[in-house]
C-alpha cells in the first residue's frame, strides 16, 4: 500500500491558537456569570474553578488520545474504539445535534443584541442574516473560517484582558480617589450568604460556559501540525479558565455586591460603570455580539465537520463526504446551516414550545459526550503501552475516574435541582434513547434482509466485470476469480470506486485533500489487484470508477460488455453497499449473472 498523503495546511498555527484560546470564551461569560453570582454569592468564583477543573481533565485525556491516535474523528473516533461501534454513533450524532441547536440559538441572541441598537430589526430576518453571513465564511473556505476566527476571537479576549487589568487596579487601589477594598467578599451576608452548598448548584451553568474547549481538536486535524497543535490547546487551556473565567469572577464580586440587580442583568457593563468607563454597555454589547458571531462561526464549523466525519465512517448519508476545490465539506455545512435554519423559524414562531423543546432537548448532551470521553480514556489507557504514549492524563487512573464520577455528579444534581434543569436532563436523555434506537434499528434492518435472486451464473464466463473495493485485495474475492479462471479463458476487468469512504481517506483525511487521497488509496489498491492476477497468468485490466458504486458499475459494463459479474463487499453490518442494496440493485438493473463475494478481510486503510 503507497503511503497517502500528507493532510494539507489550511489552518495557521496563529489561527489555531486563537481558536484555542478564544473557544472557551463564549457569551456565556459576559452574560451567564451574573446567573450564577446571584445564586452563589461571592463565592462563586471558586465554582469557576471547580468545573474549569472539570473541563482541563476532560481536555487532558483527549490531548492523550489525539496525540496518541491522530483522527479527523476526534473523540467520536475514540469512543468507537473503546467501546464500540454505537459509541462513536452516539457521540457523533449528539455532538453534531448539540451544536446544530446552539446555531440556531446564537443567531437568534445575536439578533436581540442587534436591537439594542436597531429596536425595529425583525429578530427572525436578522437571526437569518447572522446565520447566512456565517454559512457563508464557512463556504468560501477553511482558512477564510480560521481568519474570521481569529478576530472574533481576539476581541473576546482583549476585553476580557482590558477588564481583568483595569478590574484589578480598581481592586488594589491603583485609581483615582479609590482605596484597596474587598469587602464586598464578606459584607452582605458573608462569603457563603446562601450555604457552602449553593458553590455546587452553579456548577451546572458554568459547564455550558465552558463549552468550546475540545473544538481545537476537531480544528487541528485541519492544521499543518495536528499533534503540537492538541498537546498546545490541552496545555493552554489551564490558564485560560484560571485567567479568564476565574479571575473575572473574582473581580466581579469583588467590585459589585453579589446581590445587586445590576450584576444579575450585566455583569461587566455594572463593574465598568461601577469604574467608571463611558459607554460601557455600548463596549460590551459590541463584544457580546463578538461573542455571538464567533460561536456561530466556530459552531457551523464544528457541526459541519462531525458530519462529514459521519458520512466517513459510513454513519450518515456518503453524498456529504463531497468536497469543493477549496476542500470545503459544503453538503456537510449547508446541511448543518438548514438545521439551524429550522431552529431559528421555530425561536422566531414557537419558541415556549418546540424552540423550548429544541433547547432542552440538546442540554446535557454536551454532558454525555464529556462522559463517555472519559470513559473512552480510561479503556483506551489499559490497553496502550505507557511507553506509546506522548501525553499522558495525570495521575492515572486517580484523576480519569474522580472527571467521570465529577461529570455524572453534575447530571445528577440536574435531576436533583429539578425544574428546566431535569427537564432538559430528561430530553436529552431521550435524545440519546433516539439515537441509540436508530443504531439498532439500521444494524437489524441490514442483517434481515433477504438476498435477491439475479440471472443464474454463467457456466464458463469469458468476459468477467468485478467491482470491489475494501475487499479488491481480499483472499475471498481473488479465490472467487482463481476459480471462475480456471481454464485460463477469462478476461478480467477490475474497478475500483474512488470513494473516500470506502478507501478510508475520509477517515484520516480533512475536506481540502480528501479527494487527492482517495484516488491515490484507490489507485494502489486496483494496482496491487491486478498485479496479483497478472501473476496467476490472468487477463486483467481495470480502471478507476465513479465515487457512487452502481453509476461506476454501469459505465464499466457499457464499455467491457461483460457476461458476468463479480461484487465483492464487506459483511452486511459492515458494508455501505449493501446498506444501499448494491448488489441487489445491479442484479435489477442488468440482466447478466452477478455474483455476491462476502470478504470478511478489508484492505488496509491509508496512514494519516
């Protein structure tokens, strides 16, 4: 097997960086932290801390995966090898479902922000400009993504760093007619006015907060240097939370009263008014709407990407594995852009119901995807040499197993708080059921088919058309052929689709040389094959088809005229043409024998 190429650049290290640092800034900091000061008191800070602990394990473990198993899957990938197949599906699916929703959900905030300076602006036609807008970044190209990225993402973190320094001198005394002072920590009601406990409760908003971190590793695969690039983003990610998410907190209850209306409504627009700074609502609606964008941008990014990697693992519908020439999965983000689409008509039109529905329903997804990475980091380090390993979790298996139980604490205390919180717990668990169901149904679906019966074979066949490729290099298919010629008077024409699904180089190719890869994969296979017939003194020709099997099927029969037909494919719960009735809609379609080869042995799929 030819080594396949090399993934393309398409995403900067500068760019990469950013998207690292400025994928856990989201909205939710500048307008959720108020939620969660009024319901935790001063203290609230240190619930910052605790769940930014949360999301630094989870990021760790994946860094060791990635690190140790580069896939353009991420962590759907990791969850299929660990615990099997409907792993990967679900962790696949919800993923791509959460962050379809918080398109839809983004653009329309983006729209209410925008009518803070256009109060007539329709929320429903602005929502639908933001959501068209960044449908479009992601079209044009990657790097046009990773660019827009970077500026989004850097005026989030400018503000958040511009109020970290002038919170802190405000804090410490260092500004006109203000004395050093923290006794808003204590002062109205204590440190803890509502319990030790209530630390816990804001937990579970401050894990959304957060969410955003692991985009970096699904960003990477599109990098010149995908393994630096993850071990940088799991690294880097400490003092992010510590810098940003907890130090913030800090000020903020530091500077204003916890039990202020104004830090429940906006936080950072009462503390810069509380400093003193003109226009301070102005300055943070700008970088809430900043905010916005940039999770709109990354999470259109992000759903059409898990998709395209679904279509590569053979989990949704192969036409979204297609690609522009910019390398662009467009099927994969228009489709993706759709969804977001409908979730925007529903906020527009229903949204105490089927938008509320939507909303609760994709909750703690994120939660669930979160579990099972860790569950997946612990089973994939049992049976990994430490020696392989580059990164590793710390204090292993102490740590991975206290993450696990911390993530399941918090879908517990979800239920216990009960309200929106167990409502969207219980949806998104049915959500999941769903998912779960669908796995199932299609394996049974595919494993009771009955075989149609075709045209009897050929006695002796002369002119033998085979149309393989996973298993074109299987000991099944060529023992099929050694039989058919045994009499030496056959004439053999091999195609191989050029699929990037079934050449694998959608599994360890991005969108911008997946193509390149895959006719490479699929021109040494059909090589090798008939390399192997020619030294059995076979007549043997072939050709590349067509991606899509039965139209590659067809162009090779007008052109070889052949008087049998050999399919060779993957067992039925393994094989995309027989989820798609290949063999049987070639037995309809041509009125000449076709035989069925069942190879239980695939070709070697490409290097990353």
């Amino acid at each position: 097997m030819g080594e396949a190429p090399a993934l393309k650049k398409a995403l900067s290290q500068r760019q990469l960086r950013m998207i690292a640092i400025g994928g856990v800034i989201g909205a939710g900091l500048f307008v959720g932290s108020g939620v969660v000061i009024k319901d935790t008191g001063p203290g609230s800070f240190i619930t910052y801390a605790l769940a930014g602990v949360l999301i630094i394990m989870v990021m760790r473990m994946l860094a060791e995966m990635a690190v140790a198993n580069p896939s353009t899957g991420s962590f759907a990938d990791y969850a299929r090898n660990a615990m099997g197949n409907w792993a990967g599906f679900s962790v696949g699916w919800l993923y791509w479902y959460f962050w379809v929703v918080v398109v839809g959900f983004e653009a329309i905030a983006g729209a209410k922000i925008i009518r803070y300076w256009i109060p007539a602006a329709p929320i429903w036609l602005t929502a639908l400009l933001l959501l068209v807008a960044m449908t479009a970044t992601n079209l044009f190209s990657v790097s046009s993504f990773g660019e827009f990225e970077f500026w989004f993402a850097g005026v989030k973190v400018a503000a958040i760093i511009v109020f970290l320094v002038l919170g802190g001198l405000f804090v410490f005394g260092v500004w006109p007619h203000k004395s050093m002072d923290f006794s808003n920590l204590t002062s109205h009601g204590g440190f803890f006015p509502l319990g030790p406990a209530a630390v816990t409760v804001g937990v579970v908003t401050v894990i959304f907060s957060m969410v955003g971190a692991e985009i970096a590793t699904i960003a990477a695969a599109e990098s010149s240097d995908p393994e630096r690039a993850v071990a940088k983003a799991a690294n880097s990610v400490i003092l992010r939370i510590a810098i940003f998410f907890v130090g913030s907190a800090f000020l903020l209850v530091t500077i204003l009263p916890w039990n202020s209306k104004q830090v429940a409504a906006s936080p950072f627009v009462s503390a810069f008014t509380e400093m003193g700074i003109p226009y301070a609502d102005h300055i943070m609606n700008a970088v809430v709407l900043t905010a916005v964008l940039s999770c709109l941008n990354s999470g259109m990014y992000t759903a059409s990407r898990m998709l395209f990697v679904l279509a590569a693992r053979r989990e949704a519908p192969p036409q979204l594995v297609a690609v522009t020439r910019r390398g662009v999965p467009a099927p994969a983000i228009l489709t993706s852009s759709v969804i977001g689409l409908l979730c925007v008509i529903a906020a527009a039109f229903w949204p105490d119901t089927i938008f509320a529905f939507l909303l609760n329903s994709s909750g703690a997804v994120i939660l669930f995807v979160y579990l099972l990475i860790a569950v997946s980091q612990i089973v994939l380090r049992y049976r990994t040499s430490p020696d392989k390993l580059k990164v590793k979790m710390w204090l292993f298996p102490i740590l991975s197993i206290l993450t696990a139980a911390g993530i399941f604490a918090i879908l517990v205390q979800m239920f216990v708080q009960g309200g929106d919180n167990r409502s969207a717990l219980t949806l998104s668990l049915l959500s999941w059921a769903v998912v779960i169901v669908l796995y199932v149904a299609n394996r049974w679906y595919l494993s009771s088919r009955p075989e149609v019966a075709g045209v009897a074979p050929t006695e002796h066949p002369h002119r033998v058309l085979v149309l393989a490729n996973q298993t074109v290099q299987s000991s099944e298919l060529l023992d099929e052929l050694r039989r058919i010629g045994a009499d030496r008077e056959a004439t053999y024409y091999v195609v191989v689709p050029a699929s990037p699904i079934e050449t694998g180089a959608a599994a360890s190719h991005g969108p911008l040389d997946v193509w390149e890869a895959t006719k490479q994969v699929a021109q040494q296979r059909l090589d090798d094959t008939l390399q192997t017939l020619r030294a059995d003194d076979l007549d043997a020709n072939g050709e590349l088809g067509d991606y899509r099997p039965l139209r590659a099927l067809s162009a090779a029969v007008d052109a070889f005229h052949p008087d049998q037909i050999v399919i060779s494919t993957l067992p039925p719960e393994d094989s995309v043409w027989d989820r798609f009735d290949v063999v049987d809609r070639a037995r309809a379609e041509h009125q000449i024998p076709v035989t069925h080869v069942v190879a239980r042995t695939a070709a070697q799929e490409p290097a990353s």
